[in-house]
C-alpha cells in the first residue's frame, strides 16, 4: 500500500539524503489507522509542503513507543531528527508540533523507518 505524507522542507531533505532514516509520526485521532496497519514493504509518497517536491520512499520497519524519550533513545536521535537537537530538545521539539504532545500522551508515537527509492 502506498501512503502520503506531507513534510516541511528539512526532514524532506534528510530524508532524501539518507541522513534521516526514521519519521516519527502519531494518530490524528482514534479513527487514523494508517500507522497501525503500515508495515515494512508498503511506500510513502512525502510531498514538502513548500516546494511540493515528491519523494518516493520504501517503508522498512514500523515501530509503536508510549512516548518520545523512548523512540529518540530506541531509534537513535541522528537517525530520527533532522534538526541535530539532543534528547531533551527532540521531545520539546515533537512536542511543539500543532495537537502532537495530546496525541501522543493518547496514541503514542510511530517510529517509521524510510529508505528514498531510486
């Protein structure tokens, strides 16, 4: 199956280049099963939501945590940020998203991990 997402123009870019190799992601809200049911082998169109540029991408593993800590320290901070922050300011960061500490503390967070197809 394939999916699409839209991201801003820097973890857009790391993906592309293979530095980011993992986007975290959480439910909109309990109907938003997309990230349940992605697995490893189904596609990701990321499209930057300021250029509009798209990016095919295979996805390679999808991995559900309570929490962000937990991700940042499972998936390794370098592979899931884009920005080059620590832990504390990778959870401040996430948190920051619009509606995304609420959804968090209810669906938890998804560790999807993404290779750009050539």
């Amino acid at each position: 199956m394939n999916y699409n997402l839209e991201l801003n123009t820097r973890p857009f870019q790391a993906i592309k280049a293979g530095t980011k190799k993992i986007e975290g992601r959480t439910p909109k809200d309990e109907s938003d099963k997309r990230y349940v049911t992605m697995k490893s082998g189904d596609t990701i169109t990321f499209t930057n939501n300021v250029t509009h540029e798209q990016l095919q991408c295979a996805v390679l593993s999808v991995a559900h945590y309570e929490d962000v800590r937990t991700m940042l320290e499972k998936e390794g901070v370098n592979n899931v940020l884009s920005s080059g922050l620590d832990i504390e300011e990778g959870i401040k960061s996430y948190h920051s998203l619009e509606g995304y500490e609420e959804r968090i503390k209810s669906f938890g967070i998804y560790a999807i991990g993404v290779k750009p197809s050539l």
